[in-house]
C-alpha cells in the first residue's frame, strides 16, 4: 500500500507552500502548481507502485483540484483535459457534510479559519467566516457534480468518527469483493491489475 | 460572475496593447533581434515591458534544481514550464496589455508546442494547457538551417546540458547527436505551425543589421494604428 495526496510532491511541494504564504499566485499559475504536483507524484511514486501491484490511497486527487479551481473561475473542459493525465480511481470515496458543520470543526480542531479554506483570495463575503460559508458551499456544489459525473460513494460525514469509518470499510468490502467476483484470475502482486488501470485516460478537446 | 470574465480562455480576447513574441530553435538569433527592438521602442518613447521564458521567481528554484537532479518527466517538464508561463502572464504580461502597453516576450505558447511534443506530450493536451493565453498581435518565428543554428550554439561551448540536448528523450547516448536530433524534431514542429499560426517567417541566416531591417519594418506596420496609453509619454 502506498499514500499520496496533495502538496506531497518532491518536485513542487515546498514551492507551493512558499508561494502560497505570499498569496501572491494568480490564479491560473495556482491550478497548474497543483496539476504538477500532482503528475510528479502520479508519474513517479504511483503509476510504478500501481505497476507493481500495490494498492494506492489518495487523501483528495484531482477532483478536489477541480473543485477548488471551479470556485475561482476556470473552465471544467479546460480542467478535464489539463487532468487528462492522471489514471482514474477505482473507487472515489466523498464525505460530505454542511458547510456548517465544517465550520464548527475547523475552529474545534484548529480555533481559527484558514485563509485558503475561506476562499480568501477570492474573497466570497465581507467576512472570513461568511467567506467560509459561502466558499464551502460553492465547492460543495462542484463536487456533487462532479460526483454525478464520476461517480462518488457519497457517505455521510455528520456522525462519529467511527461510524463514517464503518461505512467506509463497507463501501470498500462490497468493491472488493466485487472485483474478486468479476476478475478471480487476477493475483495482487502480478501487475495485471495495474496495466488494466494504468492506461492515460484522455479528455476530448472540443 | 465576474470570475468567470477574468478566467475566460485567451485566444478570442482583446486587449489594447501590442504582444509581439519571438520564436525559434536556439541559436536563431531571436534574443538579439528582440533586444534591438526593446532599446528601440524604448528610444521612441512607447510603454515596454520584457519577459522571457523560464524566469518567474516562484518555480524557478524548483525548476533548476529538478534539471540538475534530473527528476523530470515528459508531462512534469511541461507542466512546470506552463506553471512559470502562467505566474508571468497573469503578472507581466496581462495586466500591461490590458494597460495598453507593448509586451515584448522571447518565446511563448509556441515553445512549448514545439518543445513539449518533440519531447512526446499529446499536442491537443499540451494546447489545452495554454488555452488561457491571448493571441500575440505579431508572431515573429527565426527561420535558419538547422546547421546554423546548432552551429551557433555548439560554438564555444564546453558542453551541453541534459535537458537542452534532449537526453531525456532518448534519442541518442552521445549530447552532441541528441541535441541535433531534438532541435530537427523541435524545428518540424515549428515549420508545422508556421502558417496556421500565422507566424512573421524571419531569414535567420542574414547579418544582425539586414534581420533588424526586416522586424524593425514588421513592427512599424502593425503600431501603425497604436496609440499609447494617455499620458504615458
């Protein structure tokens, strides 16, 4: 098993960072830091971990890019194309929740809003906390079309810690023993699952 | 929204400037022309502003320190450039255009093209990227022999390096056959676009003196209808 995410890259990962304490990144430049950070990771550490038979979580994956660069402004057949390169997920888990309830977490966990959360750059209120709102609920809507289009197993993200998991460990049970179901002659380990996952999945241009 | 105005995809947009970009394979003698025409523009009194590839502060560190360690893949060494192109045109370049400035610009979208397919990117998706960027008002592309070129830049040089030579590519273990191999597949890309990107085709071959002739007199014709902006001057 292997774990990516987002801002993890050995090729940009501190630049984002540096960059992005400034907050001087137009917009554009900001979504394409993210895309090539992310192909570092994928090009790099994935596709050859996939290759080899791993299983590879991924803590938010370009959907969570989409989403973000959808509240600033960008084009979704632009974003399609640009994230042409990364190879698609078996399965794409998303916890949702009101942007209320993400408010009241985020100042338990850290007691203040983050400047980038709020959609501060933008910004989407006269406050950081109607900001927050407003930027939260605005990247809800993308995602659930973006779910719509992909595919999410939406669960629930108001209960427990524990309960989401429960649910969690199901949805994956059932896509496991769906996989098993459907392909019995592929071994873990054996790289047939990876080359039938790995192949570039490519968008269109209009 | 208004976001939505200002994220808009670039080809179809107007501005009140003048972009005028300088393309072609290294050693073209494009830097030295764009220099001549930036100290001339100036002496005349108009609005300049110079960028050039490959300069922006936020990944030029990342940039420099991927190609010497050798960490870049097709796709992430076009990313990356795209990433410096992006930071530059959203600051350096945009805004003076919108502001009625001259933007002068040693290689755009057109180097990545060329470069990013000769490395093996999806044309298509390498456009796509750039689809944010605005159509230059004057294309200017230093159209030389590949001889000449590689010559220029193969003299007095004690060695090439691995990303210039195009060694990631493949082409051949020896720097020198690289380079040439990769700067023909960057040239073929380059003539391909020639004419449906209605690129100013430059003899690169001439003197210094006989090339600045011919853009000095391409450059006058197109600020024909210029105004500067108010007060500017």
């Amino acid at each position: 098993m292997l774990e990516m995410g987002i801002r993890r890259s050995d090729l940009l990962g501190k630049a984002i960072s540096s960059a992005k304490r400034g907050n001087l990144l137009g917009k554009t430049t900001l979504s394409l830091l993210y895309a090539t950070d992310l192909a570092d990771q994928l090009e790099n550490r994935i596709v050859p971990a996939m290759q080899a038979g791993f299983v590879v979580l991924a803590d938010r994956y370009i959907y969570t890019l989409m989403a973000r660069d959808l509240a600033r402004g960008a084009d979704l057949k632009w974003l399609k194309s640009l994230f042409g390169i990364a190879l698609e997920p078996d399965l794409i888990i998303f916890l949702d929740a009101e942007p209320e309830v993400l408010f009241y977490r985020t100042l338990a966990k850290y007691g203040e809003l983050n400047y980038w959360e709020s959609g501060m750059d933008l910004p989407m209120g006269s406050s950081m906390f109607e900001s927050f709102l407003k930027y939260q609920a605005s990247l809800r809507k993308n995602f659930h079309r973006l779910g719509d289009e992909y595919g999410f197993k939406m669960i629930d993200a108001t209960p427990s810690p524990k309960k989401i998991h429960k649910k969690i460990s199901a949805v994956v049970s059932d896509y496991l023993a769906q996989l098993e179901q459907n392909a019995p002659s592929v071994q873990p380990g054996t790289g047939q699952i990876a080359q039938a996952i790995s192949r570039p999945v490519r968008v269109e241009e209009d | 929204m208004a976001l939505k105005k200002i994220r808009g995809l670039g080809m179809n947009k107007k501005y009140p400037g003048r972009l005028i970009v300088v393309e072609g394979c290294d050693g073209s003698g494009k830097s030295t022309q764009l220099h001549l025409l930036r100290v001339w523009l100036q002496s005349q009194g108009y609005p300049v502003v110079f960028t050039e590839w490959n300069s922006s502060a936020i990944v030029k560190q990342a940039t420099r320190r991927a190609k010497r360690k050798e960490l870049l893949t097709p796709t992430t060494f076009s990313l990356i450039h795209a990433c410096d192109f992006a930071d530059r045109y959203e600051k350096v370049i945009l805004p003076p255009l919108h502001a009625g400035c001259i933007v002068l610009a040693d290689r755009y979208v057109y180097t990545a093209y060329a470069r990013d397919v000769a490395r093996g990117c999806d044309l298509p998706w390498v456009r796509n990227t750039y689809r944010f960027a605005v159509q230059p008002t004057i294309a200017f592309y230093f159209h030389a022999p590949l001889e000449v070129s590689i010559s220029r830049i193969l003299f007095g040089r004690p060695s090439l390096k691995y990303y210039e030579a195009g060694m990631d590519v493949g082409l051949s273990l020896d720097p020198v056959e690289s380079f040439k191999l990769f700067q023909g597949r960057i040239k073929d890309q380059y003539d391909k676009m020639a004419r449906s990107e209605q690129f100013v085709t430059i003899d690169a071959t001439r003197s210094i003196h006989e090339t600045w002739g011919e853009v000095h007199k391409v450059v006058q014709e197109k600020l024909a209808d210029y105004e500067p902006p108010a007060g500017k001057i």
